[in-house]
C-alpha cells in the first residue's frame, strides 16, 4: 500500500460508514482531487480501522513524537480553514491555543505527514456558474461529436509590450564586483538588475489559426472600435484566408467582447457568409491562440528583445512568419483533445489549460 495521508484515511472511513463501496469510494476521492488510490489500499485502510478502532499508525521503536494527536488535529483544521498558512501561522495558531511553542520545521514536518505539501498557485480564468453550465454542455457535445475542428477557424486578439528581458536569467558564481562594478554589469547583491518602464510601449494583435494554417496578423494601436473591427478585420483580414482556404465552408470562433456581438459585425457577417460558431463566455481554455500568444511574448523577450515600438512590431512579423507553420497550429488545436474531457471531468469550471 502507498503512503496514504491521515486526512485521506478520515475520508474514506467517513464514506465508508455512509454506506459507500470500495470501488465508489475510489470514485469520490479522484472526483474531490484527493488523489488516485487503489482499491487494496482503501480495503486496507478499512480492515485497519475495524480492527483497531483507529487511523494512527503503531509508533516503532524511534523517538516518541513531539507533537501529541491532539495538536495535530489544532494543524490540519487551521490548514483546511486555510491553506495558505505558513509553518510561523501555525506556530502562532498553537501558541494561542496550547500555550506550546513548536519549532516551525517540527511544524512543517507534522504538516506534511498530514498531507499538506506547498504548490505553486496557477492562475486561470474566473468562470461564473451559470457559464460552467453552458461549458459542460458545450464541451460534451464536442467530445460525443468525436470533434476534430478541422474546419473551424480560432482568433482572437492580445496585447502585446514592450519587454526585452525573460523571467528567468543565469550569472556565473562569484559574479559580484564592487559598487561601481556593480552599477555597470547591472547586478545587485549578486542578482541582475533588469531596467523596465513604469508605463512601456505596446501594440495590439488580431490573429487567427485553423488546422489548414494560420491567418494573416494585423498590428495596430489606439482602440478597436466597432467599425475598425469590420472593416479591418473581417473584410481585410478574415475574409481573405476564407476564400483562399476554406472554399468548401469553415466555422469561425471568437470570444462574446461587445465589438464582436454589434449589430454592424453581426449584419456583415450574415451578408459574407462568415459562419460565427458561438462558444461559451469565460472559455480561454478552449481557444488555442491564446498559447499562441504566450509563446508569441516569450519569443520578443528572449530572442527579439525590442526597445521600442518599431522593433516591437517587427519582432511579432517575425514571429509570425517564421514560427506559426501549419503543423504549429495543428498541435495546438489538437491539444482541444486533452482540454474537453477536463472540462467534463471538472463539470464545466476551469481547466488551468
């Protein structure tokens, strides 16, 4: 049997005892993001706890434990409360309630044989409930259709700074001179000092890719209005690679922004034949340009590396042109395929893709 946290034994001794088998107790700890657990392991559990009435382990013959059970049970409930208590919360939580004062490493330490381990939080989009309805919906028939996108055409538009410098950068060992050294090589304290503008210069993109390769890309600055978004986007821009590249019909996605949803765009579209293919609101997730576009601002900051609004924009042609082949864009929307049965899994809320 693999390690299986304290807070997980509880877990499935209270479903246990609320009637539920082995294999639908398995079920409800991977639909709670418990962790995947094997039915042995659970039985185990189970036959420990019926033969001795409890989920502690049997103490070997190492040193006794510093801390008793019962402040164990003070960590887990203030870690459930909340998760982002550090080892000094924890001690401070305890001094107040036990009068002890625990090292934090003695704390950590008890923290993560209870099954708290430290991640690093990943951001994603907010999805409203109603909108994870509309997800769900969306993303099961996708996956009952067998979906393979082969004419739909992704876009959407980013913006796009000025940024000459990655978030991650190397120096040799004992790289740290004296203070005017310092001032010319740009280090601090042994870190490199990266100068960036309070307000930097930026650009706007509009793009698309499909399975039969990419849209051109429109730069531009200033607000897109309405009229903007028709006249430059759909006639010059869209309209073009339709013709030329799905003669035989397309599908056309794009998010609910209010300039795509006008009367003006919607009217143009009825009279082009531009087939706008709704898709629910709050859906980066399922719009594979916008890793387009992350990989579009880790390529000017890395290879680029524009310092000011011309380079910017040749950075992204560049880009453009050189990066986004057919088989780039074909391996990004064939990523869909992992990113629709997580939606399900997760009934419609947010995927982290």
């Amino acid at each position: 049997m693999g390690f299986i946290p304290f807070a997980v034994k509880m877990r499935i001794i209270f479903l246990w005892k609320s009637g539920l088998s082995q294999r639908k107790i398995k079920a409800k700890l991977i639909s709670e993001e418990r962790g995947t657990y094997s039915k042995s392991g659970i039985q185990k559990v189970i036959w420990k706890y019926r033969q001795t009435g409890s989920l502690v382990d049997r103490r070997g013959a190492g040193r006794k434990p510093k801390m008793p059970i019962e402040d164990r049970d003070i960590i887990f409930q203030a870690m459930e409360d909340n998760n982002e208590n550090t080892s000094v919360d924890l001690q401070r939580i305890l001094l107040d309630k036990t009068g002890v004062n625990y090292h934090p490493r003695t704390i950590a330490r008890v923290r993560r044989k209870l099954g708290w381990v430290a991640t690093k939080a990943k951001y994603c989009q907010l999805v409203r409930l109603e909108n994870c309805r509309k997800r769900l919906i969306y993303a099961m028939k996708c996956f009952e259709d067998d979906e393979q996108f082969e004419d739909m055409i992704f876009t959407d538009e980013s913006t796009i700074e000025i940024d000459s410098s990655t978030k991650l950068t190397f120096r040799r060992v004992g790289d740290f001179q004296s203070d005017s050294q310092d001032i010319e090589l740009g280090l601090f304290k042994g870190q490199k000092l990266v100068a960036k503008p309070k307000h930097p210069g930026k650009l706007h993109v509009w793009a698309g890719i499909s399975m039969r390769g990419a849209t051109s890309i429109l730069i531009f600055d200033g607000i897109m209005r309405k009229e903007f978004f028709v006249e430059e986007i759909l006639q010059n821009t869209l309209r073009p690679f339709i013709t030329s590249r799905y003669p035989d019909g397309h599908r056309f996605m794009q998010d609910n922004d209010p300039k795509h949803t006008s009367k003006l765009a919607q009217n143009f579209c009825e009279e082009n034949g531009i087939m706008w293919s709704k898709t629910p609101a709050e859906s980066p997730d399922m719009n594979p340009i916008e890793k387009v576009w992350h990989e579009m601002k880790h390529y000017l900051r890395k290879y680029s590396k524009p310092t000011n609004m011309e380079e910017l924009a040749n950075g992204i042609k560049e880009f453009w042109t050189t990066r986004m082949t057919v088989e780039k864009c074909q391996r990004y929307i064939s990523n869909l395929k992992k990113v629709i049965p997580e939606v399900i899994r997760r009934s419609g809320r947010a995927t982290g893709y």
